[in-house]
C-alpha cells in the first residue's frame, strides 16, 4: 500500500532531480569567460569612527585577511584543481574598507553583481555594555545563495582573542559555502564542490562545539547539506 508519506518522498526526490536537471541551463557552466568569483568586499563598519573603533576594525579585518590566506593554502595543497584560488583576496587592501553608500537592498545586490564579488561583507563596530568592541557583521551572497531562506547572513562577534576561533570559523564557513555555490555555478565536477562544502561542515561542527546554535548557523548548516544532496545526485546521474 502506497502511504502518503511515500508519496511525499517520492516527489521531493523528483523535484531534486528535476532541478539538476535544470541547472545547468540556468548557470554560466563551465565554460564561463569572467571565470570564478575570488573577490571578497569589505566595506568600512558603520561606528568605525575614532581612533579606537577604527584601531577594532583593522583588527577585525586583519584576522579576516590571515584566515583567507590560511584557507587557499589548505586547499591548493589538497588538490591543484583548487590553485586558481591563489587569487583570492580581501578587497580593498590596507586597514580601512569600502566607502558604504548602498541604501537599498537592489543597490546591493547591483553592486555584488557588477563587482564580481563572492560576498560583501558590511556591518557596524558595537560597543558592549562592558566597553569591549564587538562587529556586527550582514555577508551578502547575492545568487550564490542557493538554499539560504535570503541572500545574506548576519553575524555578531566580539573583537578579542578569546573569540578570535569564532570569528575565524564563521566567516571561513560563510566563505567555503560560498565558494563552493559559485563552484557549482561554473559547473564543476561534484568532488570538486562537496570538498568545499565538506569544509563548510568542518567549521559548523566546530562553531557547534564552542558556542549555542544561532539562527544564521542553522539556517547555513541546511543549505551546506542541500547543496551536498544535489551534487551527490549530480554524481549519480552522470
């Protein structure tokens, strides 16, 4: 006897297939003259005003900078697939950000279009109750946000050394996911992609381990586990 609930699987599994099936007419493919996305944009915070706040940022976007560089290093030393990683950067150099003048969500969403961005990242310097500095972080996927309920995710971390892990952690999982997303775009082959995205999981057990479950930490965790169901069923149909 037929349940319903076998019925219900049945069609999830369908419409999964029929969505690999269209992808790869709605994406650039392999094939794609502009190539991979490898430019990370960090515009200056909001509260970075100051010598102390602007000292916190530069902080902040330091560790970003070392965690990039530790990232392409792990990965171009897996495989030579991942070299073309070699070229991705933290934009603009120096201590300081992008000018922010983005008022509305579809200026956004032009600018990490036309500036071939993976994420932008923007936010506010916060002062905590206790007078530490704290960013509160909005990275923006823009259409490599494939699962994600919106295109961005937001993330609040004190600037310390005893939060110097989860800074790390989240913003290299928001990176891997990314990098992974813009991966299959281009149409790589699926090893390719759930190495990265294996990685994402990496860091979201570690986040698991050290901290609570935010919102923004479940809601990327399901995205990274979709992301891998399709390129396994892209495998499967090949």
């Amino acid at each position: 006897m037929i349940t319903r609930k076998t019925l219900l699987a049945v069609a999830k599994r369908f419409s999964l297939i029929a969505m690999l099936l269209i992808l790869p007419l709605s994406r650039a493919g392999a094939n794609d003259p502009l190539g991979p996305r490898l430019k990370i944009s960090l515009f200056r915070y909001a509260g970075s005003e100051g010598s102390e706040p602007k000292a916190h940022f530069s902080r902040f976007k330091g560790i970003l900078r070392d965690k990039i560089t530790v990232l392409v290093e792990e990965l171009t030393g897996v495989w030579p697939g991942f070299n073309y990683l070699g070229n991705l950067a933290l934009e603009p150099g120096g201590n300081d950000g992008f000018e922010d003048n983005l008022n509305t969500a579809i200026a956004v969403k032009n600018y990490w279009a036309a500036s071939r961005s993976l994420i932008l990242l923007r936010g506010s310097i916060i002062t905590d109750a206790d007078n530490s500095y704290s960013a509160q972080t909005r990275l923006f996927f823009g259409d490599l946000q494939g699962a994600l309920p919106h295109p961005s995710l937001s993330v609040k971390l004190p600037i310390n050394e005893e939060q110097f892990a989860n800074t790390s952690d989240s913003h290299s999982l928001a990176i891997f996911y990314a990098l992974a997303m813009d991966a299959a775009r281009r149409g790589e082959k699926p090893a390719h992609v759930i190495t990265l995205l294996s990685r994402a999981q990496d860091k979201i057990r570690d986040l698991s381990k050290r901290q609570s479950s935010s919102q923004s930490l479940i809601d990327i965790e399901k995205a990274v586990e979709n992301a891998i169901m399709a390129q396994r069923l892209r495998s499967y149909s090949r």
